[in-house]
C-alpha cells in the first residue's frame, strides 16, 4: 500500500525551473529564418495569382502575422543543379551581368517590404563554370570567385536596393582559408565591412579545428555554420567565441511530425548547442511534389495554376518564437530540458521583456529526416517556474499553445488562451505530450488567417505558351522547371516572323557543380501522373554540326543526378538525323533515323504516346511510329539540348489524357 500512495504522491510532485537574469545573460539570439535555394524550392510561387501570391508571402514574411521569419537566406544563382533544379547566375559568362535574373531578388524584396528589419544571406551551392576556368573547382582561382560573389552582393543594392547581411562560402562542401581571407578582403576593399561571412556551411569540423590554428581566419569569420547537427555542436567550435548558427535544419516534410520535428529543434538547437539562430530547407515547398524532399517547407505552394496553397504546421511553430522574440534580444542563462522530457527556453529584451518558450515533442511525433534521433521519453508533468531577477516583478504573462497531435482530425495550432497569473514570480503548468506553449510579456501576437484558397486541381490537361506574354520581373516562363541549363525568354531582334519572342537555353559551359549534373539541358513541365499525351513545340538548332534538341513525355525524375531521367524522348540533330530514346543521355535507343533537319531553322516537332506506343511528326509529317515505350508509363513533359548549347523553343503545347 505504501508503494501505491508512494507513487501517486510522485505524481503529483512539481519540477520547479528558475528562470533569471541575476549574474548575466546568455548568448545573443540571432533569429529564425528559412531558405529560397538549393535549389530552385521557390520556382512555383512567382506564377501564383493574386491575392494568393501575396498571401503566402504574408504567411512567410509578415511581422505578427504567421512565421514571421527573422533571417531569409537565397542561393546565389550558379546554373547548376542544387536539389529540385538549376537557379539562374547574374554572371553566366565573364563579360555577362544581369541582375534581374531569377526569382529570388523579387523575393528578397517582398520579404524587406514585409518586415524591413529582415536579414539577408547569400550562399552560393554552384558557380558557372568560367569561374573554374575548366577545373569543377571555385577555389582556383579565389580572386575571380571572390570578385563574383561580391558582384553579387553589389548588384543585390544597386539595382533592387537590398542589403545583403551575411554571406556563404560553398554550400555543404569544401572551404579554402585563402578564399576566405580572400573574401573578407574584397568586402572590406568595396565598403562591405558590415557584410558577415558565414563558413563553412557543412560540418562544424574542420572549420573549427583550422580558425583555432590560424588567426587571420578567425578573425574574417564571424559565424560558424553547420548543417543538420542534431542540436548539438562541438568543443572546437564553442572555443572560437563565434556565433554558432544551425545554417540549414529541417528538411522535413510538413505534416504533424514536421512541425514537431521544427518545433523541437528550434529549442534544443540552443539548449544543447548553444546555437543562435536555425535556418529552415526549405522556405516553401513550391516545386513539383515528385521531384527530391517533395513538401518539405515551412509551408506548400505547388499548384499556381489552381492558387491552392497550404499553411501547414511548421508555420505556426516557428510563430511560437519568432513573433514573440527578435534578433538582439539574449537567451537567459537558466535554460535546459524539462525533467520529464522536452525543453524551455526564456529570452529577454533586457528592457523588461520575457518570452518563455516550453516544448515537449515526443520522440515519434518529431523525428526529422535527419540525423538520426536517440530514443528518448516524454510524459504529462507538472512544471512549476520562478521568476527571479528582473522578472519577479511580473504578475501576467500572455499564452500561447500549439498541440501537434498527429492522431487528432485537427490539431490545435497557435491559439491564444487564458492569460497566466503570476503569483510571487511563480507559475506552475501542466504540460502535456507533443505540445509547445509560449508565454510572453508581449501582447503582438496575431494568428494570422485569409479566407480559404481555391481546392487543389491538377494541372490543365491542355496547355500552351508561345513566350509572347511574359511577367518583366522574370526570365523564366510559366511552369517550366529547369532540371540541368537554365532556359530564358529571348528576344529575337534579328526576326521579322512568327518568332520574335521564344525561349532559349543560354548555357554553352558546365558549371562547377554541386551535384552530379547531366551534360543535356532539361525543363519539365506538366503533371507527373500524366500517361498519355502529346506534346508539340517548334525548334531551333543553332549549334552547327553537333547541336540537338529534344521534346519530351513520361520523364520520370528532375532533381539529382538528372542523367537517370527517363521516358520518352525525341531528338532532332544538326546533322540531319533524329532519334527516339528512352532516356536523357541517349543510352536506350529505341529509333532512329534521317529527318531532314535543318540548322538555324525553325521545325515542328510532335511526340504522341499513349499506351505502350509512341509516334512522331516533323513539321505535321508523320517521320516515325509504332515505337514500343519502355521504362515509366508517366511523367512529365521536357523539352531540352543533347549539349550545353544554345537552342530556341515556342508555340510549346501539351495535350493529355485525363486518367483516374
């Protein structure tokens, strides 16, 4: 009997945290962010109707309203493929600048209109290959790197007036202490002091272990990021005296088990490492849901063409911190983890201000995809915190509570409750399993809500662009998700006909890569359930001799390494012949033959597959048929070169057949 009175007693036993700023503060908080990059994870959202586009961007980057986000992060362009596609270079060529390609410089600058104190990161993942001069190496030649990088930086403020805060180093791979030196020096030697360097983007080794060797290293740079760390860092990193950043974290899809994955990580990032600021990849999953780390953002926008959005549950924790908190507030030394599991952070303003952030994520609800998670156990507790310091004055706090339970047919996410009364600067909670709650002096906080978007369609059966209507702030067309070479609108000055305005990939070198990129160029488009289809689209082989192009059905990947890709593919060469293969490469060869092509002319070409035949039309002839289809019986349309060359595409149509 006593054993039973025993435990109930210990049941009823309240942990008690003491949370002050008596003896000092902690380290200064830096701010929650997220990526646009990495790439090509915001391709989707410019094409969005309004109002809805503005929306997602309220839902992102709107002070009290939804995230809230801190620090916005963009890949500086390299014309490689970084993940879901290839993002766009200012300098494709040494003599080339153009700083209007791309989407992220619009981004950028609806992120600032937002919230103008929002901070901003480049970093590059890949850079066009006359950087390397040959060799898939940046660090060849580190002047001409560094000169790009910063040309970047500058062009960011001249032409959209954006101050970029922080910049990368190369994302995920190796570093070299010359060029970093090499950089700090070219930003200082063009007015960029306040410009921050950020390395190594990886692993909290080496880098670590080199700026405790080498003084001059540690002195250019100013955050040590790393990637993925599992909410923990090193010896060697913590004895540098800089700031420790998560620089990317996350990557996970955005369900319940997301949001607690976010949840948990934006805690015991700095509880366990004393970390400042986590950086979410992605910013918003707006690609194609079948390309690599498909809805893993913050929140998902793949379909402009329908306007349906959807603001998931990693929106609403990153609000728990973010609209309670900013960057230049400090961490309170009494942080830790909660005796019956999960964490507690308290920051402060030091002007009075206190916002308390608890988390009890389980360990299933809040696995992310990586690293791997240990074991451990949450269980309902009673949590009893003393206000000490500056903060045994307070008598209410306001209550904010989230609940991820996966289980549950609606989770409860970011409600404001009853305001908590503090008495003698003590409060005791019940806490219970997969819950966050955040409890603050502040009275800003806002749920941020538009009216319901427009039901999820699939993408329209037929569809067509001839590149004449084109949106100024965009080089990009409509849809079009470029896989490996970067295709743009193009203006034909020289052309009195029906092909003035086209689309053309623009890349004749490989980039230094970041993954293994295709030697052909790709651009999917289209539905990745589609089986049965045509797509039609008029040429234009500028290369003599060895240039090709191709029109595409059924390919069944994008992402990394595009060289897998299969489907069906029709090829027409310089040389006059053409080809029916069942990959990218050209390694399954299903046809081929004399077509009649013709160099720097415009042709039609036609590919139409539907069940386990395929058959194709030049200029509306029929050249070849009853070809039986092998490898996938869906995916989406291409178009793309055998070769980094430059090609014309227009008058791009597709017909497909609805399937259940």
């Amino acid at each position: 009997m006593w054993l039973l009175v025993a435990a109930l007693w210990l049941q009823g036993v309240r942990a008690e945290y003491t949370l002050s700023d008596r003896g000092g503060l902690g380290r200064e908080f830096d701010g929650i962010g997220a990526v646009s990059g990495g790439g090509a994870t915001s391709r989707l959202l410019v094409n969005y109707p309004e109002p809805y586009r503005t929306q997602i961007l309220d839902y992102l980057f709107k002070p009290n309203f939804g995230a809230s986000l801190h620090i916005f992060k963009v890949e500086i362009g390299g014309d490689a493929q970084t993940t879901d596609g290839t993002e766009p270079s200012h300098m494709h060529y040494p003599d080339d600048q153009n700083y209007f390609r791309g989407y992220e410089w619009w981004l950028m600058k609806e992120a600032k209109k937002r919230n103008p104190k929002i901070k901003l990161v480049g970093l590059p993942w890949a850079f066009p290959g006359w950087i390397g001069d040959g060799y898939n190496w940046p660090y060849y030649y580190p002047d001409v790197t560094a000169y790009y990088v910063v040309s970047w930086i500058i062009g960011a403020k001249q032409y959209h007036d954006l101050d970029i805060d922080y910049v990368g180093i190369w994302n995920e791979r190796a570093f070299d202490a010359k060029y970093i030196k090499l950089l700090r020096y070219t930003l200082d030697k063009s007015g960029l002091e306040r410009v921050r360097i950020i390395a190594s983007d990886n692993l909290w080794q080496p880098i670590s272990y080199r700026m405790l060797r080498d003084a001059e290293l540690l002195g250019a740079v100013d955050v040590i990021g790393a990637h993925y760390p599992g909410t923990y860092t090193i010896e060697d990193a913590v004895s540098t005296g800089k700031k420790l950043w998560s620089s990317e974290d996350y990557s996970t899809y955005n369900d319940e088990v997301g949001g607690g994955c976010w949840a948990r990580i934006l805690n015991q990032n700095y509880v366990n490492g004393n970390m400042t600021s986590t950086i979410s990849w992605n910013l918003v999953a707006s690609y194609y849901e079948q390309l690599p780390f498909g809805l893993e953002g913050l929140m998902t926008a793949k379909e402009p063409w329908s306007g349906n959005y959807v603001v998931s549950s990693p929106i609403w924790a990153t609000a728990h911190t973010t609209q309670f908190t900013q960057p230049g507030w400090f961490y309170l030394r009494t942080v830790g983890h909660l005796e019956k599991g999960g964490s507690y952070v308290a920051l402060t303003d030091r002007l009075g201000n206190l916002t308390i952030i608890i988390e009890t994520m389980s360990h299933d609800h809040s696995i992310c995809i990586r690293p791997p998670l240990p074991k451990f156990n949450v269980s309902a507790q009673n949590a009893t915190f003393q206000l000490d310091g500056s903060f045994n004055n307070l008598d209410t706090l306001q209550v904010w509570y989230s609940k991820l339970d996966v289980n549950a047919t609606k989770p409860v996410l970011f409600k404001k409750t009853s305001t908590i009364t503090v008495k003698s600067g003590s409060f005791t909670l019940e806490l219970g399993v997969d819950e966050i709650y955040t409890l603050t002096t502040l009275k800003t906080g806002q749920k941020g809500s538009y009216p319901d978007p427009p039901k999820s369609q699939p993408f329209p059966v037929k569809y067509k662009d001839d590149f004449n209507i084109r949106n100024p702030p965009f080089s990009e067309a409509p849809y079009f998700a470029d896989q490996s070479g970067v295709f743009e609108y193009f203006t034909n000055t020289s052309d009195t006909g029906d092909h003035v305005f086209t689309f053309r990939q623009v890349l004749t070198q490989r980039p230094i890569t970041w993954a293994s990129d295709a030697d052909q160029a790709i651009s999917v488009i289209g539905d990745h359930t589609w089986s049965n289809v045509t797509v039609t689209c008029d040429i234009y082989i500028e290369t003599p001799d060895t240039g090709g192009v191709f029109i595409a059905a059924r390919v069944d990947q994008g992402g990394s390494p595009t060289h897998l890709a299969k489907g069906i593919y029709f090829w027409v060469f310089a040389d006059g012949t053409y080809k029916v293969t069942g990959d990218l490469i050209g390694k399954i060869v299903l046809l081929k033959g004399q077509s009649g092509v013709r160099v720097r002319s415009w042709h039609t070409l036609t590919l139409h597959v539907e069940g386990f035949t395929a058959y194709g039309l030049l200029n509306g002839n029929p050249l070849w048929k009853d070809v039986i289809t092998l490898g996938p019986v869906r995916g989406w349309a291409a178009i793309g070169t055998s070769s980094l060359e430059f090609a014309q595409f227009d008058n791009f149509m597709i017909e497909a057949e609805v399937t259940s």
